[in-house]
C-alpha cells in the first residue's frame, strides 16, 4: 500500500468511526469574557480594552509596512548579473518545493478539519456557520505560517546575491547589515500578520464563538509549522549531507559549481532555515498568546472582567513588542555604524549580540512600564499585582537574552568546546571530532536546562504573591503557577522579531557563500573593469570569501541560538495547554489533582510513553534524512562531470526531486503517528495521555537542546578549519567535515522540530480529550483506542521498514 492510499484509508477509517459515535455536548467550551466593559485610565482619559486593540490593528500595519519596505529596497541593492541569475535559479527551486508543500499541507488538513467538524458540530451541536467559520480560522492558521514562509523565502533570495556582491566593496559591515535587515522584515511580518489575526478574531467575531475560533486558528498554525519545519529540515539535510559528502570523495571546494548537489543545497538552506523557522515562529507567537487567553477564560470564568483585564494586558504587550523591536533595531543599527562603518575587520556576532540585549532591556523597560499604566489602578484591589506580572514575563524575555549567551558558549567559533572539537579531531579523527560534539551537546542541555529552571523558579515564587493567589479560582489554587509558566513562555517572545531576524540571518549568509561561488564571479571576463564602469567601485575578491566565511560562522551561531529560545516556549508553553485538558476533567469527574499524583500508575506510564515516542521522532525524522542522503549522494557520484565547469540544470534538479520526495515520505509517516497517538492515548486514559503530553514536552526539551549544540559545535568546528585555519582538503577537514554531517539532522531536522510537535500534540490533545471523555462506553473507547494506536503503530514500522536505504547496499 502506498503511503497516499494508507493516509487515504486512515482517513475514510477515522471519518467513519466518528460518525458512528453518540454525540454529547462537552463542558470545556472556551467563552471569552465581554471585552467591551473593559476599560482603562491611560493619561488621565478612559479608555476601552477594544480601542487599544484598534490601536494595535494600526500597529500590526506599521510592522508590515516597515517589512515590505525593508523588502524592496532589497531587492533594489545592486548585484551583479551572475549573481542575480544564481539567485533567480534558487527562487525557481524554492518556488517548487513550497507549491509541493502547499498540496501537501492541504491534504493534512482534511485529517484535522474532520475532527473539528465532528468536535464542534456532533459534540458541540454548533450552528453551521459557526464550525464553517472555525474551519476559515484553521485554514487562516495554515495560510499564515505558509504566508510568512514564503515571504522569508523569497526575501532572503534577493538578499543572497547583494550579500554575496557587498563583500566585494572590502566593507564588511554590509555584510552584516544586509542580512540583519532581511531577517528584520520577516520576523516583524511575521509577528504583525499573526497578531493582526489574532485581534480581528478577538474583537470582530461573537463572543461564544472566540473561544473555539482560536483553538481552530491555532490548531492551523501548528500543522502547518509542523509540516513546513519537518519536512524542510528533512530537506535541507539530505541536500546538505549529500553535497558536503562530494567534498570528501571528489575533493572539491565548498559550493563547487561542479557539485549538482550546491543547488539543492542553497534551496534546503532555504526551506530549513527560512521556510521552517518562520513558519515555526509565527506558530509559536500564536499558540502561546491562544494558551494563555484560553487558560485565562477558563481559570477566571466567574470573574471574567479580570478575565478581560489581563486577556487586554497580554495584547497589548504583543503589541508594544512590534514597536520596541523597531526602537531596538534602528538603536543597534546607529551603534553598528557608529562602532564598525569604517573598519575592516571586526567580530561578526558582536552586532547580532548587542541587538539581542538591547532589544531585551527595552523590551522589560517597556512590560514594567506598560503593566503599570494598565494594571496600576487595580493597587487597592491586588496590591503589586503590576509589578509581580512584570517580573514574571520579564524572567522570559531575559531567558530570550540569556539562553543565546549559553548557546554560543558551546557553538560559536569562538568557543572552547568548539575548539576542543577541532583538536580532538586533529588528533583523532573523525570518531574523536564526533565524541567531543556530543560531550558539548550534553553540557550545553545540562547549563541550559538550568537557566530554564531557574528563571521559572523564580516564576513560581513571585506567583506565590497573594495579589495573583487570590485571582485563582479556590478549586484551582494550583493554577497560579501553571499562568506564571505560560507568562514566562510570552515572555521568551518579548524579542520576537528580533529572535527571528538573529536565525534568519543565518540562511541569507550562508546562501551569500553559495551564490558567490556558484557566480563564478572572479572568472568572468573583464569582471573588475565591468564592476568598476557599472558600479562604481573596485572590487576586492581578495577579502570578499572571508567576509562571506564569517558571516556564514556567525550565522551558524546565531542559528543555534534561536532554536533553545523555541523549544524554550514549547516546554514552558504546553504546561498551560495542559491545563484545558485539567479543567475539562474537573468539570466532569471531580478530584483531578489526586488523580495526577506521581504514586498513579497512569501517570508513571503516560511518562514513559511520551519519551518513548519523542526517541521515535528523533530516529524517524533522522532516518528520512539518512536514505534521502544516500540516494543523493548515489545520483551525484553517477552524473557528476568533473571537466565540466558546472553542473547541469537537469542534474541539479533531480538532486531537488531526492530531497523533496523523501522530505515528504517522512513527513507522511511522522505525521500519522503523532495525530493518531494523541487519539489513540487519550482514548485509553485521559491522565495517562496528560503524563504523556508533560513527557513529550521534558524529554523534547532536553532531547532538542542536546542535539541543536552538538550539532551547533560541529558545524562550526567545520568552520573553523576552513577559515581560521585554511586547512581544507586535508585529513583534518575531512574528519570535521563527517563531524558536520552527523550534526547536520542532529541541528536541523530532529531538534528544531520538537517545537512544533510539542505544541500540535498538545493543542490537538485537548480536542482529542473531549471528543474521548463524551463517550460513554469504556469498552468502546478502548477498541477505538486500539484502532488508533494500531495505525499509528503501522506508520512507526514504515518510518524505517519503508524508509532504509537497503540491504543490498551490504553487498
């Protein structure tokens, strides 16, 4: 059976199963509260909760605006034609990948709209037009993280070529800034456009139907960050892998035109680096701001002005974070130019750093100052309450700050555990090179894990503080520390155009190397008497590829750092998901809090399931890459023509044919077991399915962190080689080089992807829960959990039985 016709009949299976089940109205409905009585006095006027959500309409439109500019006067920086055309190739492949993608995504949405449809008009009984509407919000979700996907996408292949053509001018500073800009203009595109969805939801649609809309809108946005960040870090590394191989066996340089397999690389760069972080990021923003409104409808319903109060707070410090990432820019790009506009040579991560630290000191200036003007006349009701909030969210937005610093203790090339990685290998080889990679990536969750904890720890103490006490309903006295965890996760975001731009800066520089190299640029005739009559200036190839190289290592660094802040939010994000599911069962069965004691053997088994499921996910996301690699590298070693100057087109697009269709093989398959999992244990037992919802979030955590720095250490120990050291082609580089494409899935595929995962499981786990809890019959919900967990066990199998590259490779 293929894996379209499996996906066809689990489908058919799952639609039929829910139309035969008896239809009872759950208890769990998120309803907001009237948004319309909250009001404000902001400079000595009184003013609506609503106003400032127009206000932040008119915001969400200054973001944008600031993007598309940013965007055009990109495209309009000057590049020479032989890179231009390099870039244009790129874009076409990449305009493929994401038109496949979108199919792709369409049909993983029938799967989910099935159980919506079944959810909110069997279950629910709602009017017709209300679930039509609710489906248009997980469709918006869909269209948002493939929107901004395509926007980095296509942004970042015209920032590529003048990239690449500013190293020329022998200032390296515009090496950094273009870059920055590019990613700049994605990350507050991204958080305008979700944002902007976000409060039309809330302020334009009824009341009742709010609630559900965003659990549609945020379902949406998961799926499709999952699709996109999985398959695309699936993609990029076969791509990757499979050219960095060529540089082992046919000796060749970095991005040698020869290589059919650069191509694909600079497209991989693309839907690894750009497509899946944006998509990823603009889910991420979404699904913590849905967790918190929705703990806080749930949490507050029979105080549901404060329910408003704090549900506009949390807005409007979404909103203010637009602005104080545009402050934060223009601040570190005067500083920039002020500090290196004339120099030659200077670190390149040192501007990324200072934007990041900047942007976090505004950023908390503005929560304190915000809270205070919104929150302040509550003093004589909850004395500090402002300023309790304030500290809460800001023990995030200094996680945002902090987690990079430790980041690029064991990632940058700067590092000593990277350079303990190269020594190793000098003296090792590669074996050694890939031990010290993974003693860096232990340490670096083991120190990581511990700012987490410790910023949450201080959390949970300010939450102790009898002005957030006493909000919590008394049933739910826990809760207060579960709202403190999911502020702390709004506050990882405090940066979020910013996080974005530092990862994004990432792709550009590293498809910047790619695209000068693929230009052939120094061998083109007459090329500096043509740049100098064109452009004006001389060129200076002599600097230009060291620039390119530093850039690209920062980038490396810097894409490191973004991906602990993500997985950061997932963990600390998915304790207040959880929470729905809580409510739901205290609604209905009472005693919920000794029933997810640590002495329940339900709890215990829910754990060592979600670890065991998160281990599947690191081995089937991994092996996908593994057979895709190698049937890459197989394609290349029989077509490749090394007296040919270049590769062939025809060749090149082959290489992208490998790597999409074994990024959606994989896709296929990691998909079908997480959906069905989450139905399949939440049918079995709602608080072993939440001990497995926790699991997968902790075991990610650390799983996901191990694997972003290890793979971090050996990229970068690879750079170093080639750049401080100038040692390619020797036995020292081609041991970091094996180093490098070990950390290759280790950094992009399995890790990154844990986020997304992590937060659909969850956000689908609660629609699962109640469409479980409402049937009646415990046999027949086992049976059903039987089925289910029967086709996702099928799809474990195929992961590797239909994924290997083959025994007869043995022979």
């Amino acid at each position: 059976m293929s894996i379209k016709k499996g996906l066809s009949t689990a489908l058919l299976l799952l639609m039929f199963i829910l139309a035969a089940l008896p239809a009872f109205a759950g208890e769990a409905d998120i309803i907001l509260p009237d948004l319309s009585k909250v009001v404000f006095t902001l400079f000595g006027s009184v003013v609506s909760g609503v106003s400032i959500m127009y206000v932040g309409i008119v915001i969400c439109f200054i973001g944008l605006i600031f993007s598309v500019m940013q965007a055009s006067q990109t495209k309009k920086m000057p590049a020479h034609k032989c890179m231009l055309d390099v870039s244009a190739v790129i874009w076409e492949t990449c305009k493929s990948y994401l038109a496949q993608q979108g199919k792709f995504l369409f049909v993983l949405w029938l799967l989910i709209a099935a159980c919506m449809v079944y959810y909110f008009l069997g279950l629910s009984h709602a009017p017709l037009g209300n679930v039509v509407i609710i489906l248009i919000c997980s469709i918006l979700g869909i269209l948002g993280s493939y929107g901004v996907a395509w926007f980095g996408m296509r942004i970042n292949t015209w920032a590529n070529s003048r990239t690449a053509f500013a190293s020329l001018r022998g200032r390296p500073i515009e090496v950094v800034n273009i870059p920055l800009t590019s990613g700049m203009s994605v990350g507050l595109l991204l958080v305008s456009v979700e944002l902007f969805f976000m409060i039309c939801i809330l302020v334009f649609l009824p009341k009742d139907l709010v609630g559900p809309s965003f659990i549609g809108f945020a379902i949406g946005e998961s799926l499709g960050a999952s699709a996109l960040r999985i398959a695309g870090g699936i993609f990029t590394k076969i791509a990757d892998i499979g050219s960095d191989l060529m540089k082992i066996v046919f000796k060749l340089p970095e991005d040698d035109p020869k290589n059919p397999g650069v191509i694909a690389d600079c497209t991989g760069d693309n839907a690894g680096d750009s497509v899946g972080p944006t998509a990823d990021g603009f889910e991420t923003y979404g699904v913590t701001g849905v967790a918190l409104v929705a703990f806080l409808a749930l949490a507050l319903a029979e105080n549901p002005l404060m329910s408003g109060t704090l549900i506009i707070w949390i807005f409007a410090m979404r909103i203010l974070m637009i602005l104080t990432a545009l402050i934060s820019y223009f601040i570190n790009r005067g500083i920039t130019s002020s500090l290196y506009g004339t120099k030659t040579k200077f670190d390149f991560e040192q501007p990324l750093t200072n934007l990041v630290w900047i942007t976090s000191v505004v950023a908390i200036t503005v929560t304190f100052w915000a809270s205070y003007m919104l929150l302040g006349d509550l003093n004589a009701q909850y004395p500090g309450l402002w300023w309790a909030l304030a500290i809460i969210i800001s023990c995030g937005t200094i996680a945002g700050a902090l987690i990079p610093e430790f980041t690029k203790v064991f990632t940058s090339t700067k590092s000593r555990h990277v350079r303990e990685v190269v020594g190793a290998a000098r003296h090792g080889g590669a074996s050694l090179n890939i031990l010290s990679g993974f003693v860096a990536g232990n340490f670096s969750a083991f120190w990581q894990g511990l700012v987490i904890l410790v910023l949450m720890f201080i959390a949970y103490m300010v939450s102790t503080h009898p002005s957030i006490m006493v909000l919590m309903p008394e049933k739910f006295a826990f809760a207060a520390p579960v709202f403190a965890f999911g502020l702390v996760a709004f506050g990882f975001l405090g940066m979020g155009p910013v996080t974005i731009a530092v990862d994004s800066f990432g792709p550009v520089s590293d498809n910047a190397q790619s695209v000068y190299e693929l230009s052939r640029i120094e061998a083109v005739p007459n090329i500096k008497q043509d740049i100098k009559k064109t452009f004006g200036f001389e060129p200076n190839f002599d600097v230009a590829k060291d620039y390119l190289e530093e850039a690209d290592g920062a980038g490396n660094t810097f894409k490191a750092t973004a991906k602990p802040v993500l997985i950061g939010t997932a963990v600390v994000g998915a304790t207040t998901m959880v929470f729905g599911i809580i409510i739901l069962l205290e609604n209905m069965f009472g005693n919920v809090v000794a029933h997810l004691s640590l002495v329940q053997p339900t709890i215990i088994l829910g754990l060592l399931m979600g670890g065991a499921v998160i281990y599947w996910f690191t081995g089937a996301a991994t092996q996908a890459v593994t057979t895709g690699a190698y049937r890459a590298v197989v394609f290349i070693k029989k077509n490749i023509n090394l007296d040919k100057a270049e590769a062939s087109i025809e060749d090149s697009k082959e290489v992208v044919k490998i790597c999409t269709q074994y990024a959606q093989k994989g896709m296929w398959n990691i998909f079908i077991v997480v959906f069905f999992m989450a139905l399949a244990l939440s049918f079995f037992n709602p608080y072993f399915f939440i001990g497995y919802l926790i699991a997968i979030a902790f075991f990610g955590l650390y799983q996901a962190i191990f694997m972003a720095n290890a793979g971090g250490a050996w990229d970068n120990a690879k750079k170093i080689v080639e750049v401080d050291l100038k040692e390619r082609g020797t036995a020292l580089h081609e041991a970091v080089v094996i180093g490098d494409t070990v950390g290759d899935p280790f950094k992009d595929t399995s890790s990154v992807s844990m986020n997304p995962v992590i937060k659909f499981t969850t956000l689908f786990g609660l629609l699962a829960t109640e469409i479980a809890v409402t049937i009646q019959s415990q046999p027949l919900k086992y049976v059903l959990g039987g089925i289910f967990f029967l086709i996702a066990l099928i799809f474990v199998y195929r992961s590797f039985y239909s994924m290997r590259i083959g025994e007869e490779t043995l022979d």
